[in-house]
C-alpha cells in the first residue's frame, strides 16, 4: 500500500532520518524528518497555474507546533491551539526567507509550504528540523525550486563552536555566562542564504568562523536530501520563465532617460513621486496589447534595478548621492516625553524612531507557554510600523510577521547588554514607535532602544547600535557593498545584512540574500565594512548621553531580600493573610518567588522600608546582645512581657527594669508604653531574657559596666 523511502545518517550527537511516501500522499511533497525524538511533518504543494495578474511569488510558509508533541494540552479556555505563537511565527519566516530565492526566476504560481511538530524531545529544537523537512519536501515536490538547501544551529562556548546545542544551551543565553552564540545558518551546497543570529559581544571574526562552521556542517545533510530525491523525487514540473524581453525593450527606450534622472534625486518623497512620473511616461508609450501584459509590473522593477545598481557598482555613488560606506545623518535625543520612565528619538537621514521604556515589577513579566515548558519574561520588545511611517494609507491591526521579526530582531540585539536580574530586579518593556521609514527601521529601534533604557536608568552594560547593510552583486562578479542601505536599496538589491553590537563586539546578525548565496570573501567584508558604520553612530548617540540617567520619579522602586525558603510560608501566611497585610499597611507591592526571593515595589521610598521591616520583623531571629525597641504588653509580679521583635515576645524579670529595688513592676511601666530593652539570652527552656537598666530609656544607647559600676 505504500511506497516508503527512508534515508538515515549520522549528524552531530543525534540520527537525522528523512521518511516520504506513507504520510501524506495526496501533497505534492511530504517528508517527515527526525532528529533524536523531534519530528517534523512538511507538507509541499503548489499551483499548476499563475493567477492571472500576478506580479509577485505568492509563496506562503507556516509553521505549527502542536502540543500533543510534548505530552501536553494547551491552556486556555478552549483547549486547543488558537493563534501562532511569537515562536511559530519567527520560525515561519526563518524557513520562508532562505527558501524564497531558490524558485526559478519567472515563477509566480501559488506555492504552499506547512510544517507541523509531531514529537519533541526537548532536548533537539524544532525549528531546524522544520527547515530541512520543508527543503526535502520541495527537493521531492517537483516544483521549480533550486535547492536543496539545509540549515543548523550553532552554540559558541569556551572557544569552541557548538553544532545543533540543546534546547536547555539556549534558553535564556543571559543567564548563561559561558554560551555566548544562538546562531542559525541556512545554505546550499555553495553558499549561505540565511543567517539569524542572538550573541554576546563576538568579534567579527569569531562571527564568521561559526557562519562558516555552520556551513560546513549542513553540506552531509544537502547530500542526504539529495539522496533521498534520487529515490524518491517527481518529475520535475515543466515550467519555462517568460520571455518578455521585447516589452522590456520598449520599456526601456520609452523612460529609461526618465527612470535615471528621478532616481538621481536623493529627497525620498520627490523621488518617489518622480518614479511614479517616470512609469506613467512609460506607459503612454506602449501599446494596449503590453499595458496588459501581466509581466509589465516585471519588466518596470527590471529597468529601475538596473538603473539603480549598475550606477552604484560602476561609480560607487548611490541614488542619495552619499559613497558606498557612507551613514546617513543621526540626531539622537533622550528625555523627551515627561511622563514616560525612559524615552528617545533616534533619527538616520528619513528613518526614526521614537522608542520609549517602561519598568514595571515582576507581576509585569511576560509568561511563555512554549512546548519546552512553561518561564517569565522580563525583557520585553515591541515594534511598531504604521502606514504614515512611509506617507502611505493602510489599514491598521494587530502586529504582522514582519512587526514580530523586527522587533525580535532588536530584542536579540539588546539582550546582551541587559542588567542582572538579580542587579537591577525590573521588567522592562521597550516599545518602538517607527515614525519615518527609508532604511533599517529594525536597526533605529536598537540604537533608540538603547538610548531609551539608559534614559530610564536601566544600567546596560554599554551602548548598542545597529547599521543595515546592502550588496550590489552584478552578473560578471564585480559588487558593492553598502553601508545604512535606503528602502529602494534593500527593495532593487541583492542582500539585507543587518548587524548590531557594541564597541567591544556582535550581539545579533541577521542576513537574508535575494539571490543564490555569497562568498565567505564578501561576508568578511561586509562584516568589516558594518563595523566601521557602527562605531560612527555609537558616537553620534554618545552625543546625547550627558551621563548617568536619573530614575524616573513616575517609575516604580524596587528593593529585593532573600529570606530562607522554611520561612516564605510564614510571610505568606494562611491563605495569604500576611502578605495581603503587608501589602495593605506598607502600600508597597510585594512579590515573593520560591527561591524565597522578595521583591518590594513603590514609588514612596517609606512604603518599601515599612514592608522590609514588616518582613525582616517575621522571617530574622532576634540577635544576642542586641538592642530592640518594644511595647510593654503585659505586667506579672517578677516582671513585665514586652514585645520586641515582631510577633516575639520576651521577659523583662523585675530585676533588670532599674537599677533599683522596685515594689512592683507598675511602679514604673505600664502597658503599651515604648522601652528600649537589651537581649540577654534565652534560658534553659528557650525562653527569651531581657534587660532594660543596661539601656539608656533616652538614647537607645548601652550603658557600659563602668558606668553602671560608678552609679
């Protein structure tokens, strides 16, 4: 009944098996791959006709994770999986973005690719094994796909690279002082198509080794898809891109003249709307026949790229008129909202952003239900890019893949330079306002990011800023690399490089390639060339950082105490009556973990002092020879009871209240009244002993034996 293929082989510490032809079979491709236990379904299938009209590649990717994978059943009140989670949908575009350039120029037919998590071990990260089952269901698919391609995870710790670390190596790398690298490669047999990366101050060389380390290791998994096709693969489907080399012509010779002079002003609004012109002029001289010709809108793009590209690689001037490593004008600003707890505007040339933090307490922490299993969040990133950003209309609604992959992008950028928790005990949230876009809008909001926490007065290790890169790469092998690349730079050329750190080094890579892959040589120099543009605008922000930040007084303070773990129910109380008295007398928030770690938050310095004092008072044993203030609270014949050390109790005998014969203890106290009193001890059934005539009832002071002797 079924015609199963099955490929195995040996990859790092696990068995990568690659199965088709049981599952599925109505797709045109299907591979379930395995690594370790981790499995993950890929499901291939594509239109045999383009829509008429199309103008772009509609390819979609999904990624799913399914609880059932890891023996669980989602939360919720209706049990089952709803919406995709950040991870889902970060991971949906990892796959998309190194497959989509392998398809045959031309191809614009409907294309789908679904990947779903069917077992997980936690231990070997689905993501990974998502993108190679999806390469070797398209590699099978016979659709028109230039690969195969494979991707990895590499881990970087104590010198040494890592292939595919744990799940447990990666989660929370701030936490992990000795791994320094999240990174994710995809490439082909030649080159890399994809790089995504979360890092901790590496050197641009230590980058390009693992970039390179990374390659490597995914060439035995190419050849085991390409195994696996021989045995398994259709036929290949008989596509043949359109020819419209004869309405590019005409396109060419009705505006090229035109096309030229709009894209040599450098005003981003002008020239727009003198492009706009430019396609007009076009149009009008061609006939009815091409106007409806679906591969117009293609051959438009063809002569606007090459307008655009063969003027930068041949005079390395670009359309703005700056020089190929050259970084756009900077304006940075800080404090400029009066009520926010930390803001900023960073402006590069005619992209800006205005980034604001918030610090909240950790009823504020974002939880994560993650297949993995269940943690908190204290650093939170949101990235915002509304139509007026690009002088356009739209509609509005809730954040897209592309809003998640941005802002996951500068949250991995900052990670790096973040606090302790256990040094600076707040959540933070950073949400990215984009208010102009012509360039890396990503990069604006690390570098405004940045400004805005140390305008909060979150103690970040050093400043962060970030610089998109471009690459021109013509068709005899000449190229240009640019630095702070324009919106139509990133839309008509060949690379987005997206890199950010500090001075000392890389804490996020990102690149993606529009075409088949680049050279080690020109990463190594793009590498270097985005550090050179880097340290320039760590400069330009230094200029509006006078120093340290004051705390925003609308900010929340937070003091934190440990108390031993036997004692957290006693501060909790029955059915939490403690802790809410605390709350409620103190006004002060109080957060306490099962690390028997105490968080105390308010804006009134008071309130905290009297919710640790309210707490010190249960959880802290009264210390010998030490000093207390107490409360007279009962009066026997040998003495009085006094309340001195929270809720504890101790005897003051008649003897120790003066010194002096007394009748009666009531000939000098009474009940209620406040004495300072003097430990002794505890006697032989644990009682406490205390003495007042060794205190100065005035000062507080303790009357030394000499003193006490001349009386």
């Amino acid at each position: 009944m079924f015609n199963v293929t099955t490929k195995s082989m040996q990859w790092g510490e696990e068995t990568l098996t690659l199965e088709t032809g049981k599952v599925a079979r109505q797709a045109d491709g299907s591979v379930i791959a395995t690594l370790g236990e981790t499995s993950v379904m890929a499901n291939v299938t594509f239109a045999r006709q383009q829509k008429p009209g199309q103008d772009f590649f509609p390819l979609t990717v999904h990624y799913n994770e399914k609880y059932y994978a890891a023996g669980k059943i989602p939360g919720g009140f209706f049990k089952r999986e709803a919406r995709p989670t950040e991870k889902e949908t970060l991971t949906s575009r990892l796959i998309d973005r190194p497959i989509r350039p392998l398809f045959v120029p031309g191809f614009k037919n409907e294309v789908l690719v679904m990947c779903t998590v069917l077992s997980h071990d936690l231990v070997n990260d689905p993501d990974m094994v998502a993108m190679i089952a999806a390469s070797a269901a398209l590699t099978l698919s016979g659709a028109p796909f230039m690969g195969p391609i494979a991707g990895c995870r590499v881990g970087f710790e104590d010198g040494e690279y890592i292939l595919n670390p744990t799940v447990d190596d990666m989660q929370d790398l701030r936490l992990n002082p000795d791994q320094r690298l999240d990174l994710v490669v995809a490439g082909t047999k030649d080159a890399v198509m994809m790089v995504e990366s979360e890092a901790y101050e590496l050197t641009e060389a230590e980058m390009l080794g693992a970039v390179k380390f990374a390659h490597e290791s995914i060439q035995p998994v190419i050849d085991l898809i390409i195994d696996l096709a021989e045995d398994a693969a259709k036929e290949p489907f008989d596509f043949q891109p359109v020819d419209y080399s004869d309405l590019y012509a005409d396109v060419k010779k009705a505006g090229e003249a035109e096309m030229r002079a709009a894209f040599a002003i450098a005003d981003k609004q002008e020239r727009t709307a003198a492009v706009a012109a430019a396609r007009e002029t076009v149009k009008a001289a061609l006939s009815e026949e091409q106007l409806a010709d679906a591969n117009l809108g293609s051959a438009m793009k063809k002569l606007e790229a090459s307008i655009l590209r063969g003027d930068v690689v041949k005079t390395g001037t670009r359309i703005d008129g700056r020089k190929t490593d050259e970084i756009r004008p900077i304006v940075s600003e800080t404090g400029i909202l009066p009520r926010t707890h930390g803001s900023a505007l960073f402006t590069r040339g005619e992209t800006q952003g205005l980034v604001v933090t918030t610090l909240g307490t950790g009823d504020d922490e974002q939880f994560i239900d993650a297949l993995h299993g269940n943690f908190k969040s204290n650093f939170l990133l949101h990235y915002n890019f509304p139509p007026y950003s690009v002088g356009e209309v739209g509609r509005v609604g809730p954040p897209g893949r592309r809003e998640i992959g941005h802002g996951k992008l500068a949250w991995r950028a900052l990670q790096a330079v973040l606090p302790a928790s256990t040094d600076f005990p707040y959540t933070i949230r950073v949400v990215s306002e984009i208010t102009e876009s012509n360039g890396s809008s990503s990069m604006a909001s690390v570098c405004g990011g940045s400004l805005s926490m140390m305008d909060a007065g979150v103690p970040l290790k050093s400043a962060v800023a970030g610089v998109a890169m471009g690459l021109i790469l013509e068709e005899d092998g000449s190229y240009a690399i640019l630095s702070d690349i324009l919106g139509d730079e990133d839309h008509l050329g060949d690379m987005d490089f997206k890199v950010a750190g500090t001075e000392a080094g890389i804490t996020s890579l990102q690149m993606d390639i529009k075409i088949a892959g680049i050279t080690p040589e020109i990463m190594e120099k793009a590498l270097e060339q985005a550090k050179a543009g880097r340290i320039h605008i760590l400069g330009e922000m230094n200029k509006a950082l006078s120093g340290a930040a004051d705390f925003s007084v609308h900010a929340p303070r937070i003091e934190t105490m440990q108390i031993p773990t036997d004692k957290i129910r006693e501060v909790i109380g029955s059915g939490g009556k403690v802790i809410r008295e605390i709350v409620e007398v103190s006004g002060a928030k109080v957060d306490i973990n099962d690390e028997g770690i105490i968080k105390i938050a308010s804006p009134n310095g008071e309130a905290i002092k009297k919710a640790y004092d309210m707490i010190h008072s249960i959880v802290a044993e009264p210390e010998e020879g030490a000093v207390y203030t107490g409360t007279v609270v009962k009066i026997v014949d040998f003495g009085a009871f006094v309340n001195f050390f929270g809720k504890r109790d101790g005897l003051v005998h008649v003897s120790q209240i003066e010194n002096r014969r007394l009748n009666h203890p009531s000939d000098v106290l009474k009940e209620g009244q406040e004495v300072k009193v003097k430990l002794l001890g505890f006697d032989d059934r644990g009682k406490v002993r205390l003495s007042m005539k060794v205190v100065d009832q005035e000062t507080g002071e303790e009357i030394k034996k000499e003193e006490t002797a001349d009386e």
